[in-house]
C-alpha cells in the first residue's frame, strides 16, 4: 500500500493511457512468457506514469502503444535458463536505465525489492526538494553528533528502506545508507 507521500509524488506525473493488463497478459502467453503476477501488478497500477529523468523519461509500462525505446505492443522479456530466472523491461526508456523487474519483483532501475520502494523512494527524494534548495553534502562534513541523530531509528523512512538501502529524514538532512557497502549519500535544504 503506497503511502499519501507517495500517492502525492504520483499525482505530480503525466499519465497516459495504456495497454489494459488483459493485454499484456494475452501478450506474455502468446510469446510463451510467464505471467508473473508481480509483473501484471506493477502493470495495472503503474502503466502509463511519466518519470522525468533529467533530460530523458521513462513511461512505465510493459508494452506500450507508440514506444520510442521498445517495439509496439510488445514485451522484453529476458530469461536465464541456467539460473530459471526471468526479468521484464518495465519501461519505455533508454536501455542503459535498466529498467527491469525480476520475476521476484526486484526493480533493478535503483535496486529496490519492489517497484512500489521505488515509487516511495521517488516521492521522498521529490518531496524533500519541494521544501527549499537543495545540495549534496559529504557525510565527512557533517558534525558526528548531527550524523548520530539523522542515522536514528527515529529517523528512518521505512516504506523506503529496504535490503539494498536505508532512508533517514532529520530536520534538513536526507541520508541514504547503501547496504551492501554502508556508504552514505547525503543532502541537505540550505
């Protein structure tokens, strides 16, 4: 269940109309692809949004009507037959984006268990630039009495936490710890 933050951050999107679900359904079983229930989740609820991304977007969705990166009216399904593993594209994108979602439904784009943490993720980071001008801030720069409240259990964003990376909010600081090498990316409202 996507918070309001994140419901909010959706509603700041551009959606277009897209292939109904049964659709994409009709198409995965006709190219003999599976029909992973994450996959047609993330279709029905998502299809359509526009994510700006600098100067390039991606349109969710995992077929599309006129697409500029992906073949109309199809899937890119991609299959590990060592591993029996399956990933989608999960957007009308620049490839090297890799915009993807196993059939665990990881969302590789920003390595997320879910697309749902992605969307979270976006609205904490779209919201927290709303509240004023925005910078990057090394850790290294930050007092460590400061860097022990922002890295507070208090302060944790946990519908954009998950095991790849952990989110805190304390007064005008954004902190992501990445998990796998506890690396700390931070911002601060100046």
């Amino acid at each position: 269940m996507l918070t309001d933050r994140a419901k909010k951050y959706l509603a700041t999107l551009e959606r277009v109309p897209s292939i109904p679900t049964r659709e994409i359904e009709r198409i995965l079983s006709d190219n003999e692809y599976p029909c992973i229930p994450d996959w047609l989740e993330f279709h029905d609820r998502f299809s359509g949004y526009i994510e700006p991304l600098g100067l390039d977007r991606a349109v969710w969705g995992l077929a599309h009507n006129s697409p500029v990166w992906m073949d109309s009216f199809s899937v890119d399904v991609e299959c590990d037959k060592i591993e029996g593993t399956f990933e989608v594209v999960c957007a009308d994108v620049h490839p090297s984006y890799n915009y993807t979602i196993d059939d665990r439904g990881h969302f590789f784009g920003l390595a997320s268990e879910s697309f749902e943490i992605y969307v979270e993720r976006k609205a904490v980071g779209f919201l927290f630039s709303k509240a004023g001008s925005v910078r990057p801030i090394r850790v290294a720069d930050i007092e460590d009495e400061v860097i022990g409240h922002i890295l507070n259990k208090e302060n944790l964003i946990s519908e954009a936490t998950d095991k790849f990376f952990t989110y805190y909010r304390y007064d005008n600081y954004l902190c992501v710890q990445n998990s796998e090498n506890l690396s700390i990316n931070g911002w601060i409202i100046v």
